[in-house]
C-alpha cells in the first residue's frame, strides 16, 4: 500500500489564511488517493481526525489537535450524463476555481457561486458557502462519498450518501459525518451576466430592484450610510466588448487599490477621522455608476478577497428583520467609534433586556469599523445546518471585515462578539460556521431547530466523535470539554 506522506510533527504549527488561528496536530497527512485516506483511518483508529481544505476559514472548524487530513490531491473533475441533465463529481480537495475553470471548457458550470473561488469543494459546502440570489452551494449537492468508520465493526470504510435525511446533514456537516472524499453536483449550461453599480441613499430603494435584479448584492458604507448595489441578473446577450476592461478596473480600483488604502488607513495611519472622511468623501469618487458589461458568470460573480490576509464575521437575518437589523447595526458601530450618544432610547432598552447594554458602553471608543458592509441575499437551504437551512423564506448575509493586523485584532473581536450575541437574541441571526463564530452552545440551539436531528444523524455515524474538534463539540453537541457525549440508545 502507497506510503502516508507526513507533513508536520508536534513542533510544526499550521496557520489558516486569516492567521487568527495557529495550532499544531501530531500528523499532518497528504493522502493521494481514497485508499490511502483509507490506511490512515485504519492505522490511527481511536485518535480524533479532521480534514482540511485552503483553511480559507476563520472559525475554529479546522483546528486539529491529533490528525490532520489535507486532502489537496483527491481533486479530480469527473462529469456525467443521466438523462437530459449533466453532473459532476468533484474531489474533496479540489479548488472552486479550479472546479470553474474545468466546466467552462466544456461550456458549464455550477449552480452558485460564491465569492471567493480559492476554497475547495469540500470546504465550501460544510461551512455553507454562498452566493447571492440563490441557495449555498450546499443545497445542491445531490450525492456525498465520505470515509469513516463502520459503526458496528469499527472497520474503516467508504460510504456514499445520496438522499434522505443523512444527505441533508451531509450537505452542511463541519466535517462531523467522516473524511468527505468527493460529492456529485448538478450542472448547468455557462451563462452571462449583466452587471452595473448604482447608489442609494435607502434600504427600501436597493430592496425595490430585487426583482429586476434577483442576483444583486449590495454594500453599506460606513460613515457615508448609503448603499452601493451591484445590480446583477442574467442575460441572453453577449459578451460586451469592454468586458476586459471592466475587469481590469474592478482588479485595479476595488480589489487592489481599495484594499491598499484600507490597510494604509488601518495599519499605518491609525486614524479614526481619516478614515471617516474617506468613506463620507473620497470613496464614491472612484465607483463607476451605470456602467452596464456583460461577461461569463464567474468573472462576474467571484471577487479577489483573497488578495490581503483579513478576517471576517458574517450573520444571516431573515427578510423581515434586515431594515431593523441594519439599523441597529449602525448604531453599534457609532458607539463602537466612541459615541453611544447616538443609541437610541429602544435599543437602549433592548439591550439591557438582554443583559448586553452595559457590555456596548464598556467597549465605546475601542474600534472603527474600516470597510463596506456587504449584504447578500441567500434562498432556503434543504439542509439541517447551513446558516440557510430549514428556513421558510430567504435570509441575508451581513458581513463585517478587517484588515486590521493579526496582533492588532482586540477592537475586532469584541465588536464580532457583541454584534454576533446582541444579534442572534434580537434578530435570530444566525453567524456563518467558517467565520468568526463567537456564539456558545445555548444560543447556538435556539438558532437551528433542526440541529437535534443532525446531532442523532452524527451520533448514530460516529458515536465517539473521532471527527469532532473540541470548537465543534463544545458549539454545536453542547458536550463539555473533555468529556465526549453518549449516542442515542
């Protein structure tokens, strides 16, 4: 049988892209093929095993303290035809950029796409990435082939799951169900879209373009407190003649000359007044409004975050409750800046109900929050956990990032923490399970009716929670540390 390759030892630490998080397992395997995940599961039966993709997470999903699994080689790109539809079958470690790139040649692609294609397959659907206008890129995973343990023999063994309730839990599973060793997706023919910017000085008038425009997302500037939509839907059309060129202003302009100013005025200025007079005066001038391009949906859909090192916390409110909650955002983040004058008397009160005012005037003055808040709308999930899943009616992802530096991240965290506790009490916003994720077991359960299921579903697989983490555990089983939970009887 092929030989394991290790990659590390007790003394080597692994660091994931937001370099918020650095631990260090006992092995660090690259198997290359199923068999070989396989021998590893077999020759370290008993000891807690996780698998690992780009580490493009900020949560604490990857964190491994005995065996860690890259699975980088298992990256094959098979499609197949059944019926009139076409389907592909994707390697755990395969990268979506790479995934993108392989159906395009054949004039396909993927049902959703998210924002950043740097993520493998196998990353993205168990943390529930997503997209804008339509589900997470978990819901339409029709087939998952997973390597775990046979829970009556104890043997390691490859098992595929293709339907009923253990797909909905596979489809979303923080890795909790086994070594996911590829899933199988449904393709559709590659498609344009049209997309064009436009500002907004209200919720309502962004809200009011939905229809036309159900793939929009849009962002809210700090300071300024006006909205800038991507208008987005698709089209028959052609490729415009300058979509080249639009690209190459978005890379220049929003993806890298933006960013710079951000981390000059974060790292390097430290200025709290700079960097509100940016966002009032400077920023409007360099976005182009109305300039309408059509080109292929992955230029237009994917965006080059990965570029700086950031960290990010992203929380999901229903339709209903994102003009309040955007409100009470705004108010969090002037105090935040170090003026709880402005909290209105409601949310005063809402507050302290909740046992959370005292906390907010505590930390005035301690951060400024430096980049656009970006909102996106995201459909139902047929899943039990995504941030998405068993809802009734789509939902919206805020998303809260910064370039602040790895050492420099206090102001960050405390604010993450507050917005993501004070949020899933008023709001029932449910934060993403690959960012900062700062909620505890309690809140947790509240949030996700469905998540008793999944945790019969996991326990019923794996019993001693070999593929658990002691983050996963502790949030999302409600175990206490260092004592595993019971499987149903």
């Amino acid at each position: 049988m092929p030989k394991i390759i290790a990659k590390s030892n007790m003394t080597d630490s692994v660091t994931n892209f937001g370099g918020n998080l650095r631990f260090s397992p006992a092995e660090y395997l690259t198997p290359r093929s199923e068999d070989e995940v396989l021998q590893i599961l077999l020759e370290h039966s008993g000891r807690k095993i996780r698998a690992v993709g780009r580490l493009h997470s900020w949560s604490e999903a990857p964190v491994a303290d005995e065996i860690l699994i890259d699975l980088r080689h298992l990256d094959q790109v098979q499609t197949e035809r059944q019926d009139d539809d076409v389907l592909v079958t994707v390697g755990a470690g395969c990268q979506i950029k790479r995934l993108l790139a392989e159906l395009d040649r054949m004039h396909l692609t993927i049902p959703s796409v998210g924002l950043i294609a740097e993520q493998t397959i196998a990353g993205a659907i168990s943390t529930g990435t997503h997209g804008s206008g339509k589900h997470s890129l978990s819901h339409y995973v029709v087939e998952a082939r997973l390597a775990a343990y046979d829970e009556t023999t104890g043997q390691a063994v490859i098992r595929t799951v293709g339907e009923g309730p253990e797909l909905r839990a596979a489809r979303c599973a923080l890795g909790c169900l086994g070594i996911i060793l590829a899933v199988k997706l449904p393709c559709r023919p590659q498609y344009r879209i049209e997309e064009h910017v436009r500002e907004y000085a209200t919720l309502d008038e962004v809200l009011a373009q939905e229809e036309t425009y159900p793939l929009q997302q849009f962002f809210l500037v700090p300071w300024r407190w006006r909205f800038f939509a991507q208008h987005r839907r698709e089209t028959p059309h052609r490729r415009s003649a300058l979509a080249g060129l639009y690209r190459l202003y978005w890379l220049l302009t929003i993806d890298l000359a933006l960013h710079l100013v951000v981390i000059f005025l974060v790292k390097l200025l430290r200025s709290r007044a700079v960097a509100r007079f940016f966002y009032r005066r400077i920023l409007g001038l360099a976005v182009v409004r109305g300039w309408k391009v059509v080109d292929d949906s992955q230029a237009m859909l994917v965006m080059r975050h990965e570029l700086f090192c950031h960290i990010e916390i992203e929380l999901f409110v229903a339709r209903p409750r994102l003009a309040e909650a955007l409100a009470f955002v705004r108010e969090v983040l002037q105090s935040f800046d170090g003026d709880p004058s402005t909290l209105s008397h409601a949310t005063r009160q809402r507050l302290a109900a909740i046992g959370l005012l005292d906390s907010l005037l505590h930390d005035a003055g301690t951060y400024t929050h430096h980049y656009a808040i970006c909102v996106r709308r995201v459909l139902p999930d047929d899943t039990l956990i995504s941030m998405a899943g068993g809802l009734a009616e789509p939902c919206y992802a805020i998303s809260f990032i910064s370039y602040a530096g790895a050492s420099d991240r206090a102001g960050f965290f405390a604010f993450a923490s507050f917005l993501a506790k004070s949020m899933a009490e008023l709001f029932a916003a449910r934060p993403h399970w690959g960012k900062v994720c700062p909620l505890g077991a309690r809140r947790i359960e509240a949030l996700y009716p469905q998540l008793r299921e999944f945790r019969e579903i996991c326990l019923a697989r794996d019993p001693k929670g070999v593929f658990r983490n002691r983050w996963i555990s502790e949030v999302v089983f409600d175990e206490p540390p260092g004592r595993p939970m019971e499987s149903p009887s």
